[in-house]
C-alpha cells in the first residue's frame, strides 16, 4: 500500500510538471520575435537587397515597441522604448550608440499598486544595422501637425553614471500610446565626424511608419515627399 501510494505521489508531481505554464519572460520573447517577423513583411521583403539596412532597421522598432506595450499592459504600468540621443562623438562608445541604441524600459510597481520611481531596464540594448540611423527629425510627434518627439534622461547599463539624454515612446498601462501618430523614421548612409545625422546617397535610403493609439504601426508609403533634411 505504501508503494502505491508513492507511486500516485509521484505520478502526480509530473502532472503538476507537464501542466505548468510559459512564463511571462517567454511569452513576451515569444511575441517579440513573432512581430518582428510580422513587421519584415510589412514593411515590404522586396526592398530587402536595395535598403536592407532600414528595413532590418524597422523590424527590430516595430518589435520593440511591440515589448514595450505588452510590458506596459501585463504589469499595469508605464513602459517605453527609448532611443540614445546625445552627440558625443570624442567617445568611441557614445559615437557608435548615437540615434543607434534602443532598449526598452518600465516602471515598477510596489505592494500597493503604486509606481516605483525608478526605470528598470527590460532587456540589453538593441543597436541598429551599421550605417542606420534615427532620425528625430523626420520623426515629428505627429507626423500630421509636426511636433518634436520627448526626451528623458536613461540609464542604459548597470553603471549609475551611464545616463544619456534618450529620444521615447511610451504606452501607459492600458497600453495606449502617448504620442498616437508620432512617426519612425531611419536613414541610412555615412555619418561624419560631429554631424548630426547622415550624409544621404543619390538613392535616399530612408524608410519609417507611423505608430497608432493602440500600438500598431501604418508604413509611411510617402516618405520620399517628406523633408529629407541633412546632406545629400
């Protein structure tokens, strides 16, 4: 009988086992992936060849803001994709993260459903393809009635000095964004020494999307009609 009955108990830990579920930590890893598959297709894979760069670059926006709203959704909270946005090209590092680095962050919430005043860091640091770059720009808080995009101070590492001016885009914990019709714009050529953006080619390599209230981005299919700005 008492063989038996540890029999049973053993059986019944590896059901508990087999019916344990995803964590949240997969589930979004999963759903980032997925919407970065999503976003390759939508932003046209026949460009991949001519503007591989940017469009690589679109996928990798579109799935971290995709992160940042089901972070902010899941955990009732603030959340927001940033982006490194201070020139500082006498540093090799700061130089190869300018309008290059994104990351998500959130905030925290206490015991008491309140907010912790504090940003964590959900994940590494994202770096564009090589040559690709954000451009704030053209990147209008409304890409309708124009509007400069928010900035915020960020620590992007573990070291409580490496804090950096970061361009953002936030969802609040309904998962709404703040800034609906603020466009995603990047361009892609070389950057000289202390410019600010890049030096465009004859074939005008830039693409972008507009993201909506609910998170979802629209393709910005008129880009070329937009001011291109910086040297060309």
């Amino acid at each position: 009988m008492i063989k038996k009955t540890q029999i049973n108990r053993s059986k019944a830990r590896r059901v508990r086992v087999l019916r344990r579920g995803f964590s949240l930590v997969e589930l979004l890893a999963v759903m980032t992936i997925i919407a970065v598959l999503l976003s390759l297709a939508s932003v046209g894979i026949n460009r991949i060849g001519k503007g591989q760069g940017v469009t690589a670059g679109l996928a990798l926006g579109e799935g971290l803001l995709t992160q940042a709203r089901s972070l902010a959704m899941n955990n009732n909270t603030r959340a927001r994709l940033i982006i490194h946005s201070d020139l500082n090209d006498g540093d090799p590092i700061q130089r190869d993260r300018y309008r290059r680095l994104m990351m998500v962050v959130y905030r925290q919430i206490d015991d008491e459903g309140r907010e912790v005043d504090e940003w964590i860091r959900a994940s590494s640091p994202t770096v564009l393809p090589k040559s690709v770059y954000f451009s704030p720009e053209m990147s209008q808080a409304d890409m309708r009635s124009g509007g400069t995009l928010p900035t915020d101070r960020h620590q992007l590492t573990s070291e409580a000095d490496d804090t950096h001016e970061c361009y953002y885009y936030e969802f609040n914990g309904q998962g709404i964004c703040t800034t609906p019709g603020a466009g995603f714009v990047l361009k892609s050529g070389p950057r000289p020494t202390n410019a600010v953006e890049p030096v465009l080619g004859a074939s005008k390599d830039v693409g972008g999307f507009v993201v909506l209230k609910n998170g979802g981005t629209t393709i910005i299919r008129d880009i070329k009609r937009l001011n291109l700005g910086g040297s060309n």
